[in-house]
C-alpha cells in the first residue's frame, strides 16, 4: 500500500481511463453553459477488477482438437475489449482537448458538417492537414528524445539499485539517477545553445542562442498528433520484443489476450544499451514531464509577445508546474519503489501517459493562458497561493515522511510514529499524516492541481478539466487500493481502517 513519494506520475499513468468519464463531465457542463452545443460526448468508464485466465485442461473431441482459454471475470479497464476501447480513445480525448483550450470553451467545430451541396466541411480542424508539418514535427520530437537519451547517458549520474525482481532471484536492476541534471542542462541548451544558421557576408554561419519556443504554440496539436503517433510505435516496438529471448515478464500483463497485454506492458523491464537503459524509468520522467515544462514556457514566450507583458496567472503557474516537474527529477530515486517500476509492464498504458498525456493535457492551463486570460487581482492570486503552498506541504510532509518510515523505521525523524504491525510483517502507519486520512497525500495533491486550474479564473470549464480529471482519478484509485489492500492484509485492513477512518480529509471523509 505504501508508496515513495512519486507516486502521482505512477497512478496518472496506469488510471488514463478516468479521464473519459471527466471528460464527458466536461463536456455536460459545458453544454449546459454554451446552448448552441448539441453533440453528445458518450465517455466510457470501466471498473478495476483482479483477475486470472487459464487454459481449459479438459479436451473435446479428437477430431476437433481446441486449447482455449477460461476468461474468469474481467480484467482491469474491461478486460481485452475495455483496453482496446480505451487504447482508441485517449488520443482523441488528447486531440479534442487541445481543441477546447484553443477555442477557450467547449467546442466541437473541429467535427464535420453537411454543407448544401452535399459535401463535407470543417470550420475548425483540430491540426494542420499539411504533411510537411507532421514531418517537421515527427522529426523534431525524435530529436527532443535522442537530445533526452543522450542527456542521460552522458551527465554524470549515481548509480541506484531498485527493487527486488519479482521472480525470487532477488536481484535487483541498477538506475542512472542524473534526471535534476538533465533538468537544468535542458534549460540551459535552450536558453543559449540553440543552433541555428545566419547568413554573415554571404556566407552560412552557425550562431547559438535562445530555442524558438513559439513554434510549440503554433504547432500545438501537431505536435500532439505525432507524439501519440510515436508512442504508439514505441508501444508496439517493445510489445514485439517482449516475445524475444528470455524476458521478465510482468504478472498483470502476460495474460495471453493481445489487446490487454499491449495496453498493460508484457515486459516488466524493458531495457536496451548493454541493459543499461530502462526504457520504463526513463519515460517516466525524462521527455514528457520536462517536455511539460517546456510547452508551459513557450506559452509564456507566446503571451508575451502576443500583449507585451506576462500576466500574474501566467507566471505562478509556470513557478507552480516548473517547481512540480522539477521536484520529481530531484527525487527520481523514489520511483523505484513504485508499482509502475516493480509490477506494471511497460504498454501503452504507460507510454501514452508518460510520452503524451502528461505533457499536453497538463499543459493545457497554459495555452489556455495565452489567449484567455482572465487578469487575476493580486488579492485573489495571493489566495491561489495559499492553496498551492498548502497543497505542496501536505502532498511532501505526507510523502516525505512514508518514505522515511519505510527506508529506516528507526530514524530520527519517524522513530516516534506509531504504527499496527501486521501479520505479514509490514508496518502500517496509525500517526503522524498517516493517522489524519489513509489518503493524505493525495488530498494535497489535488489541491495543488485545483490551484493550477484557478490562475485561469472561473469564465470557462476547459481549463477545470485537470481538477474533474483528477478527483475522479483519485477517487478510484483510493477504491482500487482499498480492495487490493483488504485481499493483502484482511482483518489487519480492517482494524487499520478502524484505527484511521477517514480517507482525504480527516473529520470530514
């Protein structure tokens, strides 16, 4: 149950499929303020469950020889055709966002219409239909990866070593930890090493300075359109390559159905170079969460050009998100003990979310930004401040202090804390943060990304989308867990529940 403190970008990743709920929520909401609106947004959400699949062991007739697998009960997101569903939509949820912040409302024009002479138009495609400039983009975002790739082959690193293997060898795979360094060498390449060619006296010169980050504005969702394009590549790649020599293989996802095991991740630890490099630890932080950051300041650099000056809101969410993305490549160590790390294959579940969701659905507040902003009061920031710094503190406090108790139950800092020893032999919290709500962490958490949608003001629900997105996320993620952890610890669950009976916020739920 106890997880390190970078646990948000683990249960973001393996719960995409909240989103379709939050974004048919979204849209209701919106049709009730925008009349005009008369699609029908259908989302479609499918409950976690544990299952198994076996062969049936009872042949039929000799003349009709058949081997076919028992299907039990439901996988995790509906089972194969939960997952294929799901697999299908989240681009487009990605794409149809991308539209709503550019429009700065609920807005479905980008969907064709009958025109009078019976053919079909669009007044507002979602992206640009010139090829070239899905090449251009393709092209710069295998570069934005390889410039990542190299980044983290060459600084200097510390060498970690993860969890043990689940396959009872208790070996344990070694991590390069270099991510703050990357984090700050990619700030700087593009702030003074940019390259680009200047003609002096008649002749091409190379120059150096600041990376055209505008460019990431204008083409927004193109290069939305070719990220979710390479990730599913990549998603494919590994797939194909986890029926290659002798892997590791994951539990949840080595189930025999194609659909599932693609959307989950076959392989537990994909790696390549020698196995040095971890394909999974690497997306998890590198290419979309700094990508991230780097889509909200060229948001800034669009604003201020576009008015002269950057807004109040503009500028605290960039701190907000920069301080947050910044954060987890500080303390990239803490993901190896996640279940991404440890349980989940490395599918689509992960790659999508890693390499494309994170960065261009939490980018959205930003290019929202841009052309809609709402010119906060300083009183009113101040007031969104509060909330994110009180957010910070509880969602690190809570985090920081698990992780501590976990490492070294007899440190300083925890040695105090009283907890309920189970029969298992794992300690569960009963004080400290861990004594007010089992879930802590995760109220914190949403009050930091409640204060991200707030710089935004209240004229649209587009920019609201995180804080729905994410409270539903939550939510069934808290239920999720409470399940896994009463079939983990039983009656020992139950007096932990009975001990702290509050789950978000103490006294209240």
């Amino acid at each position: 149950r106890i997880r390190s403190i970078h646990f948000c970008r683990s249960y973001i990743a393996k719960d995409l499929v909240c989103s379709l709920q939050a974004l048919a929520l979204l849209c209701i909401m919106g049709a009730m303020n925008h009349s005009k609106t008369k699609n029908e947004v259908v989302a479609t959400t499918t409950a976690a469950k544990s299952t198994k699949e076996e062969k049936d062991p009872k042949k039929k007739d000799s003349s009709t020889k058949q081997h076919k697998i028992e299907y039990e009960g439901p996988h995790e997101f509906g089972g194969p055709i939960g997952t294929l569903l799901t697999t299908l939509m989240l681009p487009l949820v990605v794409l149809v966002l991308a539209h709503f912040a550019s429009r700065g409302q609920i807005d479905f024009s980008f969907l064709p219409s009958l025109e009078s002479d019976g053919t079909m138009s669009c007044s507002a495609p979602v992206f640009c239909t010139d090829g070239m400039v899905l090449v251009y983009c393709t092209v710069g975002l295998i570069g934005w990866f390889t410039f990542q790739v190299l980044l983290e082959r060459l600084l200097p690193c510390e060498l970690v070593e993860g969890a043990p293997l689940p396959d009872g060898s208790n070996n344990r795979l070694k991590y390069r930890i270099n991510g703050h360094l990357a984090f700050w060498v990619t700030l700087l390449f593009l702030e003074v090493g940019w390259p680009s060619f200047v003609s002096v006296r008649g002749r091409d010169r190379i120059v150096f300075g600041r990376a055209p980050l505008t460019l990431l504005y204008d083409y927004y969702t193109e290069l939305a359109l070719c990220t979710i394009l390479l990730s599913v590549l990549l998603s494919f790649y590994l797939y194909i390559a986890s029926f290659r020599g002798d892997k590791l293989l994951a539990k949840g996802g080595n189930t025999g159905y194609h659909t599932y095991d693609f959307f989950i991740g076959r392989e537990l630890n994909p790696r390549s170079l020698g196995n040095t490099f971890d394909w999974k630890e690497f997306c998890e932080l590198r290419p979309g969460l700094i990508g991230w950051m780097i889509l909200n300041l060229a948001m800034m650099e669009q604003q201020y050009f576009k008015l002269g000056y950057v807004s109040g809101s503009m500028i605290l969410l960039n701190i907000f998100q920069g301080i947050y993305v910044w954060d987890a490549q500080y303390q990239e160590r803490a993901i190896l003990t996640t279940m991404d790390i440890t349980t989940d294959g490395f599918g689509f579940m992960l790659i999508f979310g890693d390499l494309a969701w994170v960065p261009f659905t939490y980018s959205l507040q930003a290019r929202y930004l841009v052309d809609y902003d709402p010119h906060l009061s300083m009183g009113a920031l101040a007031g969104i401040v509060l909330v994110q710094i009180s957010g910070y503190v509880i969602f690190r406090s809570a985090n920081s202090q698990k992780d501590a108790f976990r490492r070294d139950p007899n440190d300083a800092s925890v040695s105090h804390l009283q907890y309920l020893q189970t029969k298992r032999g794992t300690r569960l919290l009963t004080s400290g943060w861990w004594g007010m709500a089992r879930k802590i962490n995760y109220t914190g958490d949403w009050m930091m990304g409640l204060s991200w949608c707030m710089v935004c003001g209240f004229e649209s629900i587009v920019p609201y989308y995180y804080a729905i997105y994410f409270c539903i996320l939550l939510v069934h993620r808290s239920v999720r867990d409470d399940v896994m952890c009463q079939e983990k610890y039983g009656d020992d669950w139950v007096e932990y529940k009975r001990l702290v009976p509050y789950r978000f916020i103490p006294g209240i739920i």
